[in-house]
C-alpha cells in the first residue's frame, strides 16, 4: 500500500511548478517582445504584457520587409531551409545506421569488428575536430550555399549505428531461422522483421536528429553566404547587426519565436514514441 503524503505531494508539485516557471518565463518575455514595437522594448523596462503589434511584427519577419540594419531575408525562407535540412539530416542519419546497423550484426563480413569500432570511434571526431578539411571538401565540391552541402557532412552517425547494433543484438535467433524457413530474403527480413520491431527506437531518434538538425549554427555559419540559404538560427544571428546600428529587436524575437514551433511541435506530436522509445525494454 503506497502511503499518501500531502505535504510531501505539494512540495514536489510547487517545486514542479517553479521549474516550469523559470524554463518558461524567457519564452514569455519573448512572446511579449514579440508583440511590441521596437521602441517599447528598449524602454526601462519593458512592458511585460503583450502588445497590439503581434500580427504586424509576424508578418514582417514572414516575409522579409523590416527596413532593420541586419539581415531583412524572409523568415518564412529560412523556416523552409531549416525544415529540408532537419528532415534530410534526421531521415539520412536513421536510414544509414539502420543499413550499417544490419549490415554488422546479421552479415559475416571479414573483420566486422574493425568496421564496427572504425564507426564508433567517429564519436571521437564531431564536425566541429574536423571542421576545417570537411569544409575544403565541401567547397572543392561546389557544394557551398546548397542544401547537399548543409546536409551531406552531418548524415553519419556512430550514435545510432551503435543504438541499432545493440537493439538488433538483442532480437531472438529464432526470428530469422523463422523468415529463411519461409524463403525470406535479407531484405525482406530486414523490411518485415526488423523495421516494425525497430519504430519506437526509430522515433526517437528522428526527434533528437530532427533537433540536432533544426539547432545546427557553427557548419551552415561557414557553408552559406546567401540569404536565400540562411537556416533560421543563422537568420537570428545575421538580424543582429553590430555597432551602434538599431537592431528591430520586435523582429528579432518574433524569428526567434517562430524558430522555436518547429521542434516543439516534433516533441509534442511524437512524445509518446519518443518517450517509448528511450525507455521501453521489452523489444
């Protein structure tokens, strides 16, 4: 019998409840900057209940016409570069692990082991160690200001070829003796066995991926000179001008509040799975 304790349940609800305060009030004062003219909010201080200029302000940053000393380029574009990128990365990353993943655990491949441990050592290697010959790569490629080359260098993963490696480990022998028994091909095992046992795992994966994606800054930094391929976190940063220039902060916090719908609805609509996914041992 689980002994209720009222004064234990509060103290964790308030403490709940103040976390999510603090996570929550930047958002806020976000929100409200977003919906304020550009005036108002380098005042002392600053309003802290929204504005009547939401509409206005959003509709500025969709479509690009601030008269701002940054970046004037459409949000609504960057919204679309950070979408394909995301997904493109998120997508590529699951598929090659998956095939590498199989590939190491049901094929016999001489030395194996080497192929495996070459992946994960990788690990060792993020983009931002090699940063400076993947860029020459890149550029020697004609790649700069192109989707293939905001994409293509981040598309391995040594993180989830091992996740998959390890969860495909764990599936009964007894499962593929079953698909040869009834003339299933590796592929076909691969696609009928393996992918549906595999989907919460796949989820939650593509949540993280989708957000490594989405929040990338230091590669599409040096890989895009064009406005027309600004992801949105680069935008942010391309709005805000240095010097002694007026930077429309209105704008500003209305791209940094549509940058931030994206991910949250990935996380929201996908919790469930996601949640499953990290924690479910019964595979």
């Amino acid at each position: 019998m689980i002994e209720r304790r009222p004064i234990l349940t509060f103290v964790s609800h308030l403490i709940l409840i103040l976390g999510v305060l603090i996570v929550a009030f930047p958002v806020y004062i976000t929100f409200v900057a977003s919906t304020q003219t550009a005036d108002a909010i380098v005042q002392a201080p600053m309003p802290m209940l929204p504005g009547s200029h939401l509409i206005e302000n959003y509709k500025t940053a969709l479509f690009g016409n601030s008269a701002g000393a940054g970046s004037t380029a459409p949000v609504g574009r960057m919204m679309w570069v950070s979408l394909v990128s995301a997904l493109t990365i998120a997508i590529a990353k699951i598929a090659i692990s998956l095939l590498s993943a199989f590939a190491i655990v049901y094929f016999r491949i001489p030395g194996k082991s080497f192929f495996f441990w070459s992946i994960f050592v990788t690990l060792m290697l993020p983009v931002e160690v090699r940063i400076g010959p993947t860029y020459q790569v890149v550029a020697d490629l004609g790649m700069l200001n192109s989707y293939a080359g905001l994409t293509v260098p981040l598309i391995a993963s040594a993180t989830a070829t091992f996740l998959f490696r390890q969860f495909f480990m764990t599936v009964p022998d007894e499962l593929l003796e079953a698909a040869r028994m009834d003339g299933a091909g590796p592929l076909r095992f691969f696609k009928d066995i393996l992918l549906p046992l595999s989907t919460t795992s796949i989820a939650a994966l593509f949540v993280i991926q989708f957000i490594y994606g989405w929040n990338q800054y230091l590669w599409p930094l040096l890989v895009t000179t064009d406005e027309n391929m600004y992801p949105v976190v680069i935008g942010i940063k391309r709005m805000i001008s240095g010097g002694d220039a007026a930077n429309d902060w209105n704008i500003i916090m209305a791209t940094a509040m549509l940058a931030m719908i994206p991910p949250a609805l990935v996380v929201m609509l996908m919790q469930k799975w996601f949640v499953k996914g990290l924690v479910d041992t019964e595979k």
